[in-house]
C-alpha cells in the first residue's frame, strides 16, 4: 500500500513542479523571443484551429437559436461576453447553446449512473438536479472567471499604455494617433488592450464621436479602472485642459493605486496563514519535536508503570 502511495505522491509533485516551471520559465521566454518577431510574421505562423472545434460550434450556435434566451437573459449573456472578449453576433446563441449541451451531457452521465440498484431513489433525483444544474451554470462561472481574468489584464496594462500616451501626448500627436500608437507598441505585451484601443480608433475612423467611442470602451470591458480613465479624457477634452498633464496624474494614480493594493495583500497574509499554521505545520512540528520523546515514554514508562499494578 506504500509504493503505490509513494508512486501517486512522486507523480502528483513532478506534475506541479512541471506546470510551475511551464509558466514561469517556458511561456516567458516564448514572450521575449515573440518580441523580435513581427506581428504579421505572428499571424501567420499561427496553426489553422480543428475543423471539429467549428463543428461543435454551430451545433450549439443551432441549438441556442432553436432555444434562445428571454430578452433579458440574452442582454446580460451579450454584455458577459463582450467583457470577456467575444464579440461577435453569434456570441449568445453558441453560450447558450453550449449550455443545454453541457446540460444535456451531464444529465445522460447521470441517468448512466443511475443504473446501479443500491442507490435510493431520493439519492438519484438528487443527482438528475444536480448534474443538470451543475450543466448549466458552470459555463457561466467559467466565464466569470475569465472575465476577471481579462479585465486584471487590462488594469495591469493600462499604466504602461498612460506612460506612451503621455510620450505621444507630449511629442504633438493628437489622441486618435495616440491610440494607434499604443496599439501598435503594445500588441504583443498587452494584446487586450490594444485590441479595445484598436476597436476605439477604428469607431472614431468610422465617424463615431470620440466620446460615444470611449463610452463605447468603458461598456465594453466593465473595468473601473478603464472607466476612470475614459472620464479622464473626456474631461480633459471638454475642458480644454493638457491631455499629457492629466494622463500622468493618472497614471501616477494606478500605480499608487496598485502598491497600496498590494500592501493590503501583503497585510492579510499573516491572517491567511493562521488556518495552515494551525493544522497543517504545527502538527508537523509536535510530530518531529515531541515525537520522539513519547516514544521513549511509551516504551521505557509504560511496563513499569504496568509492573507497579
């Protein structure tokens, strides 16, 4: 029972040990190799996706426009996923479709395990709810969690996308230049945010308002940070004020922003770590330390105490 134990544990830790130096070495170095490269030299060495992905695809676009969502749904599903970064038209109907697909899928598991005699029937109904339930809200929690993801990504970037556009700001170019700038610079560092930057100046080409189009960005992507520096602009464009003076008080602001965020972190640590202290490394530490000890006890004190009755 040991040596398979030993085996799981070897395996468990190489794996985590290979996923750690995956994402902190390899993915790295592939970025800093990627800068010498050029963006159309990017596209085009990317590899054509699996025609069986598009596949499934329209499968779940057809099945969610056979069973759309009410009005409402539909407008919350549209509004989570182009903050996620889907923007295309037929973005809701492949959610929603994907989502009575996992449904349906985690309901047929269900049934097959329903197959065993032992179980009470309370016990399967449970389970039948369970997976459905499981089906159609996990797609909406992965999709939660990459919107978070997406949108640290863009607060992360924005102050390095500030400090060139103070640079432009300064250097005479006007804030659609500007805005092209940045998105030619940082379309490799920073790819979500060139992509947004990109879709605004492509809305002010188009003869969309500069401020409907940075509207346009805040609703987009639901970062508060975002939406601080569209008011920003807007101000300093209705006002008349310096673009490079208040996009570096603002950019000053972030990352003042973003150390105190970080102290707060650092100063819940202490209080995190209480829990596995506790029952994780002082167990540790009475096993090591007076381990030992109550060995010598047990054997040594135990048959004299058992010969004095």
């Amino acid at each position: 029972m040991a040596f398979p134990i030993s085996i799981l544990l070897f395996v468990c830790v190489a794996t985590c040990i290979t996923l750690f130096g995956y994402r902190r070495y390899v993915r790295a170095g592939r970025v800093y190799e990627s800068l010498a490269v050029e963006p159309a030299q990017l596209l085009s060495a990317t590899t054509p996706p699996d025609p069986r992905f598009f596949t499934v695809i329209r499968f779940a676009e057809r099945l969610g426009r056979k069973l759309p969502p009410s009005a409402a749904n539909a407008s919350r599903f549209q509004r989570a996923l182009m903050a996620c970064g889907f923007r295309s038209q037929n973005a809701v109907a492949v959610f929603f479709g994907i989502k009575l697909l996992l449904a349906a899928g985690l309901l047929i598991l269900a049934l097959l395990f329903q197959l065993r005699p032992s179980l009470p029937p309370n016990a399967r109904l449970m389970a039948i709810l369970g997976a459905v339930l499981a089906g159609y809200c996990l797609p909406d929690l992965l999709l939660k969690r990459r919107t978070k993801r997406r949108q640290n990504r863009l607060r992360k970037a924005l102050p390095d996308a500030l400090d060139l556009m103070v640079v432009c700001a300064e250097a005479g170019l006007a804030l659609d230049r500007s805005f092209r700038t940045v998105t030619q610079q940082l379309a490799i560092v920073h790819p979500e945010l060139s992509e947004e930057f990109s879709l605004v100046r492509a809305e002010i080409t188009a003869g969309i308002r500069r401020q409907e189009a940075l509207e346009n960005l805040a609703t987009r992507t639901q970062e508060a940070e975002i939406r601080k520096f569209v008011a920003v602009l807007t101000q300093a464009d209705r006002f008349g004020t310096s673009m490079g003076d208040a996009l570096r008080i603002h950019a000053d602001y972030l990352r003042v922003r973003r150390r105190q965020e970080a102290e707060e972190r650092a100063s819940k640590v202490g209080v995190k770590l209480i829990f596995p202290i506790f029952f994780f490394i002082m167990p540790c530490m009475l096993l090591v330390t007076a381990g030992p000890a109550v060995i010598q006890i047990a054997t040594h004190l135990g048959p004299a105490l058992r010969g004095g009755h």
